[in-house]
C-alpha cells in the first residue's frame, strides 16, 4: 500500500506564493472584488465572494487546508497596496520609521497581537498591522503566519523577528 506524503499549504513555497501574488495583483483589475473584500468585518464574510473562490480553487488540493484561515488571508491581504518581500512581516512591523524611535508597532501592541487565538480578532488586527505599515507589506510572510496562526511555532517566529530588530 503507498502512503501518500502530507503536501502543506505553505505561502513561502514559490508556487503557492506566486498564485497568491498574482491573484492580489488582479485585484487591481477589479476594483469592485477588491472593495468588497475591504469591506468584510469577519473572514466569514469573505467566504461569500466570488473573488475568493479564485484564490481558494487552486488552494483546496493541500494538506490542512482551512476556509477561516484562508478567508482572513484573503480579507487581509486585500488591504496591502504593495508588496515588499525584503524583510519578513514581523520584522516589518519592528521598523523604526524614519525620524521615529519606536517601532511602527509597539511592543505592547505586538505582544496582544500574538495572544490573539480568536479569528475575528486576528482579521481586524492584521488588517491594522498592514494600515501601520501604509500596505507595504511582505505578502507572502504575511499569509503564511495568518493562514497557520493557530500553530504556536508561528507566532514563536513571528516573535523571534520582531524582537531581533527592535534589541
């Protein structure tokens, strides 16, 4: 008997990070999935467009897929104007704005972040998370630690990058 190997849906895999890019571009194209996806107040909310079906199709072949997940995925990443892939999420967040002596997000701010285990409450503050950063945010990282949240090692990571560049 052949045992199949579990395949996880990982953001950081070039494939899977290339989809999620060019579906995030082609919200450019249309505007109005883009505001409706802005509009969502819940990752349930998001699970009733058409636009996220688009991203979702190509997503479902993977190990531990999840819709919740992937609905605060689409729902947040909606909200970036750029994407910047030359610092992780976290790190980005540590930055020091220019003229500024604290990070863009503040230590307290970060460590109620990571003691988010709510859905909800993890939409609403990763959509603040990419207003703080002005929508320049690394995509594909940002994904990665919405979709496995739940999964401590993630906000472990999430920690240990934040907290190297503001040392």
């Amino acid at each position: 008997m052949m045992i199949k190997e579990k395949v996880w849906l990982n953001f950081n895999d070039p494939h899977v990070s290339g989809f999620l890019l060019q579906w995030w571009e082609d919200l450019d194209k249309r505007r109005g999935d883009r505001a409706e996806l802005r509009r969502c107040k819940l990752p349930e909310e998001v699970l009733f467009l058409p636009s996220y079906y688009r991203l979702r199709l190509p997503m479902i072949q993977y190990d531990g897929f999840n819709d919740t997940s992937l609905g605060t995925v689409a729902g947040v990443v909606s909200h970036a104007k750029r994407s910047d892939s030359s610092e992780r999420f976290a790190e980005q967040l540590a930055k020091k704005p220019p003229g500024g002596d604290s990070p863009v997000m503040s230590e307290l701010r970060f460590r109620k972040f990571l003691s988010i285990r709510e859905p909800n409450a993890l939409f609403r503050e990763g959509i603040r998370a990419v207003r703080l950063l002005d929508g320049v945010v690394n995509i594909p990282d940002l994904a990665q630690g919405l979709y496995w949240w739940k999964n401590s090692r993630t906000r472990q990571e999430w920690a240990r990058f934040y907290y190297e560049k503001t040392v």
